[in-house]
C-alpha cells in the first residue's frame, strides 16, 4: 500500500519536472492534428491574469466546450509566464517572444491554426462562460473552424448564415 | 387670390401631410445634412426634429445584451460591432439612434412606413464608452427615448 | 453581390436579417490610412422593398459597423411565401449594392 503510493508520487514528480522544461513545438502539433482530422488549438495565457484563471474555469471547463474541445481539436495551452520554448515554422522562441512575434501580447488568446501551420482564427480577450452569448459565440468559433467553413468564409459571415433567430 | 385656387392649394397640402409614409420614405442625409454632422446627442436630435423634449417612455433599448431598464451599464467586448436593439408600440413616423461616443452623434435614421413592425436590430461602432439614446417621432409629434449606458472593454491582461 | 439577405414569413410577420458587403470606412480611419478624409466611404442608406412596397427605410451614417448586419421586420398580410425582397445600399460615393431573396 505505501510503497504503491511512492512510486505513485515519485511517478507525479517525475511527470512535473519533465512538464515544467519542455518545448512546446506546434509544427508537430499541426501534423498530429491533421492526422488525427482536427484542428489545433493553442491557448495563450499567463499567471497572475484572473481573466485567464476565469476563461479557464468557466468556458474551456464548461462541460458542453470541454466535451466539443477534446473531440475536434489538438488543445495546447502555453502560459506565457514560463520559460518554455515553442517551436513553431522551424524556429524556436520562448513563449511571450512567440506571442509578441505573432502579434497577440494579450492575454487570454485562443489560437486557430490550420494544416499549414497558419494562424486561421484568433480570438483575443477573455470570454465568459457564465454569460450565455460568450458561450455561445466561443462554440460558434469552434464550430466554425472544425467545419472547415474559415476556408470559404470570415467568421462574419459565418455568424450570419448559422444564426438561426430570424 | 381667387378661393378656387386657394382651395385647392389647401387640400393639396392636406394630401401630402397624410400621404402613407411609405410613399414618402425619407433619405434623411439629404433631407437634414446638419443631423449628421452634429456632435452632440442634443444638437443631432434638434437639427433632427426641432425639439430636444423627451419623453422616456414606451421605447425598448436593448445594448450588448443589457436592456436599458436593467439599471445595469452594458459592457461591450467589441467596440466594432455592438449589438443594438430598439423597439416600441407607438405610432411613429421615424426612429433614430445617436451615441456620444464618436465623433458624430447620429447612427441612423429610420423612415416609418406603413408595413414596418417597428422592432429594429443593428450592430455598430463605439469608439468608446458611452451612451446609446433612441428616439421615437411619434404620429402624435411627440419624441420618445431610451438610453442605455455602455462600456467597450476587452476582459484580458496586457503582456 | 452586396446583401445577403433572409426573410421568414411566420404568424403574418415576415422577419428579415441582412448583411451589407461594406467596408464602412469613417473619416477618422480614411485620414489614418491615406491622410485623406474624403477617402471615407460608408453606405448612406438602405431600402428594401416586397413586391414593389416599401418595408424599410434607413439613412445611415458611418458608425454602423463594418460589413453591418441589420434586422426587421414588416407585415406580412399584404405578402406571402414566394414574394421577392429586394434591399439596396447607397454609399456616401453613389455606388449600390444589392441583394434580394424569396419569402420563406
């Protein structure tokens, strides 16, 4: 009994360490998506942002986004307060430099890429699961890239032709 | 002048003055240039219908999702395209929106025809907060308003 | 194609979304993109009429926002399913756009 629980946290820390210094490389991530027909999804955020913690808690977390999110997409999150390294169209940066690089210093940003690597769609700022229309326009944005329908048309449109109140 | 002549002229001014609306839509740009490029609420809504007398009543407001009598200030995430809805069960002969925060007061302005159910939904830019007011010219020629309160703010943390 | 339009007629109202093609330039955006303010461009007024009728009339002003999306609604006693709608823009420079669509 007590040796299981050692091995047990011994297994949990070894986990952590290895979690705590690792690249984070979206070129593959691409590649798994695409095999796996998905899309990926990279989450910006950073510590000490409660905007993030409460995007996190009550949208990302939300049983019905939760349940869309593992189904149709590759989920990475990056907190940009960490020192990993992203690796993303062959080069390596550290996560706040990519952010900045790709022009999105602002956090919480959800990141839409497609199976070229391209930033699709990007959602940048806190969306409230508590309240009903962010939650339902954070479906609608996942709905709209696992769709395929960004290769046709802006997320404009998209709203327009789906929204079914007439 | 000859009373034929002045008869006339009379009931063919009657005529025009309870013609359908529909027969008369209004462009308002050419019609009233000075709405437009008024920057005050008051100043547009004057220039407009030559009265700044409201009557807060029997017109629905509806901003970014938080309806005027709420008594709560509605927040909008995207100052590009806030949602806007206005309705009201008075007789009218126009409705209008003016906001002040940009840097023309009047939004549009809306004809009253005889088909309109007038319920209205429209979506747009708001430099910044401020406040949304929509007035009702009623067939009575009395004006009636809403206003809403609104702030544009994006909820995140700068890098 | 400038509109996308759609209309219900459900319980003798018939209920219209639509969505201009327009890039609702303001003078503020036309003076910081080209240094020019009569750059500016933004649709005028809007109109749409049901078998010849009026049903909607909006002058508007460059505040609406970009490519803008507007409801409303109109009687439908005097119409029925099948009737055409047609909607037409006017921009501050004269030129239309149009789109037009079938009752459902």
């Amino acid at each position: 009994m007590i040796k299981k629980l050692v091995i047990n946290t011994l297994l949990l820390l070894t986990l952590q360490l290895t979690l705590q210094a690792r690249d984070i490389n979206i070129d593959f991530l691409v590649q798994k998506a695409q095999k796996e027909h998905k899309h990926l999804f990279v989450w910006l955020h950073k510590d000490g942002c409660g905007y993030c913690e409460n995007m996190r808690e009550f949208t990302l977390q939300n049983d019905v986004v939760k349940a869309y999110i593992s189904k149709h997409f590759i989920y990475q999150h990056i907190n940009v307060s960490k020192g990993d390294d992203v690796i993303y169209k062959g080069l390596t940066t550290k996560a706040k430099k990519f952010a900045q690089k790709i022009g999105y210093d602002f956090y919480p940003t959800s990141l839409f890429f497609d199976e070229d690597a391209e930033i699709v769609y990007v959602s940048v700022g806190f969306m409230d699961g508590r309240k009903l229309s962010h939650e339902e326009k954070f479906y609608k944005i996942l709905h709209f890239i696992d769709s395929d329908s960004y290769k046709k048309m802006d997320f404009d449109e998209y709203q327009f032709e789906t929204d079914e109140e007439l | 002048m000859e009373r034929r002549k002045f008869l006339s002229l009379t009931l063919g001014a009657l005529a025009l003055a309870v013609a359908p609306a529909s027969v008369r839509a209004e462009d308002y740009r050419k019609l009233k240039p000075t709405v437009w490029s008024a920057h005050k609420v008051e100043d547009a809504i004057k220039n407009l219908y030559g009265s700044t007398t409201l009557i807060e009543k029997g017109v629905k407001l509806k901003a970014a999702g938080e309806s005027f009598d709420s008594g709560k200030k509605a927040v909008a995430s995207n100052g590009g395209a806030v949602p806007v809805e206005f309705s009201t069960k008075i007789a009218a002969k126009s409705i209008s929106v003016f906001q002040d925060a940009n840097p023309e007061a009047a939004v549009c302005v809306i004809s009253v025809g005889k088909y309109d159910v007038t319920e209205y939904s429209i979506k747009i830019k708001m430099g910044k907060p401020g406040t949304i007011t929509v007035v009702v010219e009623g067939q009575d020629g009395k004006l009636y308003a809403a206003k809403q309160a609104l702030d544009v703010a994006l909820g995140g943390c700068e890098g | 194609m400038g509109i996308k339009v759609k209309a219900k007629l459900k319980k003798g109202v018939v209920n219209v979304k639509a969505m201009a093609k327009h890039a609702m330039t303001t003078y503020n955006q036309a003076e910081k993109k080209t240094g020019n303010r009569e750059d500016a461009n933004f649709i005028t007024h809007i109109s749409a009429t049901c078998n010849g009728e009026t049903v909607f009339d909006m002058s508007t002003s460059q505040f609406l926002s970009k490519n803008p999306i507007f409801k409303f609604k109109f009687k439908g006693d005097a119409f029925k399913k099948g009737d055409k709608l047609l909607i037409t823009w006017t921009d501050r420079k004269g030129k239309t756009g149009t789109g037009k669509t079938k009752l459902k």
